[in-house]
C-alpha cells in the first residue's frame, strides 16, 4: 500500500494492480484535494482497511489473488465499512458481471478504462451523498418494530432479527423511516444503492429481505403496482 500525504481532503483507497490504471486515477484525485491510499491486491487492500478507514474505495474486479467481488461482499458485511461508497472498475463488460457487482454492495461499475475525470465525478456524487445519509435518526421506531441505525440491529417485538445482509439492513431502514412513502426502483437505487442502474437488484435484495422477516413483518414490506415499493404498518 502506498498513501500519498497530505492532501485536506477524504482519503480515497484505489485497488488495482495497474500502474497505468491508477496513476491517472491517483492524479486527478490528488488534484481535487483527496489523499489517495493504493492497493495492488486483496491483502494489501485488507491490510489498509484496516490501519485506517477510507471515505470510498475505488475496486478492481480481478486481482492477482482474488475477485474484487468477495472484497466488496466483505466491506458491506462490516459495521464499520458497510456505509462506504465502492466503485467497481473492471475489463468485462458482461451484464452478468455487473449484476455480480452490484448484487455484491457496489454503488458505481466502471469498464475500463475508465476516464479519470469521470470516476472524479463520481467520487465526488458518492460522497455527497454519503454526507446527506449522515442526517438520519440513530435509531427509527415503527410500533413493534426497532432498527438501530448505527449498530445494525433490527428488533421486533423484542426480539432481533439476524442474519441480514448490510444491504438488506439499509433497504429495510430506509423504507421504514420513509414510511408510508412509495419509491420506485430508481429511486431506491439512488438512495440506498447510490446508483441509477440495474433495477432487479432492487427486487433481488426485497425478495431476500422478506425470506429472513418474521411473516407478518414481511409483509409490511409492500409492493405497489405500477408504483414501486413501501413499508405499511
């Protein structure tokens, strides 16, 4: 790992094992005022994950020792990454591989190679959401139902609901803070995903979500024809 100080900004943690994939991208965002952490594969990237946490990663799908998928899955299962903006970048250009991506918690898929300003831009997207996300409640209250936002646990009627991925967790706190309110796919892409593509991400996860609630929890979470989707109750 190489980190290159200091700079005001976020710091910025790039896993690739390109030299020519992460100079340009480590220089414009040197130039915008981020600190650039870099990674040239798993282990160094893990290693860096956890001597400091980074404001968003920038991940290489195929690493000499590994998939950036199961790093990704990694960072959403932990409390303390599982809010952190990843961008995907990869050669392939499969739709099945971005479905991988982003089923696995990527907020952006970039197919290489990948226009420095333009992952600039959304760099700067992603964390500006992020910075909005940090105005919701510790903790959202919905009769028998609790989610604790900062600790990732979801009680009802007293009892916690394990198992929950981050990004069944995050699904589940937004409609229920948003409650009674129906969001379409693309809205809940932008607002829980960060992202405006791959719509049946959406419905994979609420399929999921249901499966692990108690029954009569699931169905609180409501699907709207033609509308989208609510949490009633």
């Amino acid at each position: 790992m190489r980190l290159f100080m200091p700079a005001p900004g976020p710091t910025i943690l790039i896993v690739d094992d390109e030299e020519d994939v992460r100079g340009p991208l480590r220089d414009v965002l040197s130039a915008a005022g981020y600190a650039v952490a870099e990674a040239v594969n798993l282990e160094a990237a893990r290693r860096a994950l956890r001597a400091s946490k980074p404001a968003l990663i920038v991940l290489d799908l195929a690493l000499p020792d590994g998939s950036g998928v199961d790093l990704c899955r990694e960072i959403r299962a932990s409390a303390a990454l599982s809010q952190t903006p990843v961008v995907m970048l990869t050669g392939r250009r499969r739709m099945k591989e971005k479905d991988e991506g982003f089923a696995a918690g990527a907020d952006q898929y970039l197919v290489k190679p990948v226009q420095p300003h333009e992952l600039l831009l959304w760099v700067q997207a992603l964390l500006r959401r992020i910075k909005i996300d940090v105005e919701e409640p510790e903790r959202i209250e919905a009769g028998d139902l609790t989610v604790e936002v900062k600790s990732h646990v979801v009680r009802f009627k007293g009892e916690v609901i394990a198992d929950l991925t981050a990004k069944e967790f995050e699904l589940l706190a937004f409609l229920v803070h948003k409650r009674p309110q129906v969001f379409s796919r693309k809205e809940i892409l932008t607002k829980v995903w960060r992202t405006v593509a791959v719509d049946n991400a959406v419905d994979m996860h609420l399929h999921n979500l249901r499966r692990k609630l108690p029954q009569e929890l699931a169905l609180r979470v409501q699907s709207v024809p033609g509308k989208g989707f609510r949490y009633f109750g």
